[in-house]
C-alpha cells in the first residue's frame, strides 16, 4: 500500500510499526521488532531517505 510523500508517510509507516504489522521486504516477511529498522523502512517509503533513491544518476566521468 503506497505512503504519503514526507513527514506524513513516516508517521504511516511508524503507526504501523507500533500496530505490529510493520513486514520487513514483502507482506508475508518478518513483522520488525527492531526500531531503527522501522525508522529506515518508513523513510525509504515515503521518499526521504538519502539511499535508495534512483531517481539521481551520479556523473561518473568520462568523455562520451
């Protein structure tokens, strides 16, 4: 299920993880027990974290 873009996503993801049905991967994986996880799970979700996001392409160097 898609999460709000921004602070409104984090506070999704972490009810969900204070519910007990934060899954880490898919929805049939392990429910996360550990909250640093979950804090990266629900910034990787709604958008703000600074891995993961493919959306920037690096300039590797190099003539083309």
């Amino acid at each position: 299920m898609p999460v709000s873009q921004g602070p409104a996503g984090v506070k999704q993801e972490m009810h969900k993880f204070k519910a007990g049905e934060l899954h880490s991967g898919s929805k049939t994986g392990p429910t996360v027990t550990n909250r640093k996880q979950a804090i990266a799970i629900a910034l990787k979700e709604s958008g703000q974290s600074k891995y993961g996001n493919s959306s920037k392409k690096s300039f590797k160097g190099g003539y083309q």
